[in-house]
C-alpha cells in the first residue's frame, strides 16, 4: 500500500466515524447524563475521531521528513507551515489535540457540557480536516 492509497484509508476511517457520531441523534442531553452506554460511545468515538487525525498528521509529516513535532498540538503547527490547512483552522485543530489529551489522561473532571457540545457543534470540524488533507492529496498525487 502507498502512501497515498494509506492516507486515503485513514480519512475513510475517519468519516466512518464521525458518520456513527452524526447519526446517533437518539442521543439527547438527558440521555447523554443518564446513560453511562451513550456517554461512553460519544467520548469514545470522539477519541477514535481524533487518534485518527493526528495519526494522518503524524504520517504526513513522517512521510515528508518535515521538523520534528514537539507534542500533538504541534502537528498542526507544521501542517500549517507547510500549507496544507490554515492559519484559521490552526487554533480549532489544536484544541482537539487538547481535548484528546483531557479524554485520555482526564488531567481534570471531563465537563459533560463540553463534551455533548462538541459532540453536537464541532462535528464539522472533522469534515474541514477531511477537505483539507483530500486538497493536499490532490495536489500532491501525479
């Protein structure tokens, strides 16, 4: 498998995943509190979403023999300078590098009330990430 043909792979995996996100709108607040399933799912697949990104990232730059990342944050630093997603997008990018960070290690009590709002407000956010690694694939790929 190429790279190009793995990087592909990745994205699918992604948008699987944001795709069983969006689709479990069965999944309220008050169901969100309450059922320690729905809660687990949403965390959980929102922790795939973003293990996903930053191992396409991590590939990207490996693959290219760019600098060196200093932490997860700074992957998107370099993707960034490299051109491949924007300045504007930069900070959003950077928080889901963070919040992987609070999923994983729970440095703090995870906020329910950020987690549900990310789960139904910053979907989208995945799909920008999508579009701007599929640009550069496109760009890239003779």
């Amino acid at each position: 498998m190429n790279d190009i043909e793995l990087l592909s792979n990745k994205l699918f995996v992604l948008q699987d995943y944001v795709r069983h996100l969006e689709q479990a709108d069965d999944i309220t607040w008050a169901k969100y509190t309450t059922d320690i399933r729905s809660k687990a799912f949403v965390e959980r697949y929102l922790h795939l979403c973003i293990e996903e990104v930053l191992d396409i990232c991590n590939h990207i730059i490996a693959e290219n023999d760019w600098r060196e990342p200093q932490n997860f944050r700074d992957l998107f630093n370099i993707l960034t300078e490299q051109g491949i997603i924007s300045e504007h997008n930069l900070p959003t990018f950077q928080n889901m590098a963070s919040f992987r960070n609070l999923l994983v290690h729970r440095y703090d009590k995870i906020d329910d009330e950020v987690v549900f709002g990310i789960f139904r407000r910053r979907l989208h956010d995945f799909h920008r990430f999508i579009e701007s690694i599929s640009a550069w694939i496109r760009a890239n790929t003779k």
